[in-house]
C-alpha cells in the first residue's frame, strides 16, 4: 500500500468520522461552517476523491 492510498484511507476515515456518523443536525452545522468560511470549495471534492480511492 502507497502512501496516497494511506493517505485517502485517513482522509475518508476522517470523513466518515465527521459526516457519515452525524445526525442530520450535525452534518447542516458542519455544511454551513464548510460554506461560510469558504472552506467547502477545496474539502468536498478532496473528500470525494479520497473515498474513491480508499475504496
């Protein structure tokens, strides 16, 4: 195992950590903080390719 795919597993581990295992509550603050500092842009598609290639 290489380190991209180390390091995708760490980055969708994170993600399932934050979103996957949230209530519907959590994941809007989460989605708006993301939004509101601007932050979202760059982290959602990193998160998308990460589970891709951590799976």
């Amino acid at each position: 195992m290489g380190t991209v795919q180390r390091t995708a597993e760490g980055i969708d581990s994170m993600t399932q950590a934050v979103w996957d295992d949230s209530g519907t509550g959590m994941r809007i603050v989460v989605l708006v903080i993301l939004v509101v500092t601007g932050a979202a842009l760059p982290l959602i598609p990193i998160a998308w390719i990460a589970r891709y290639i951590a799976n």
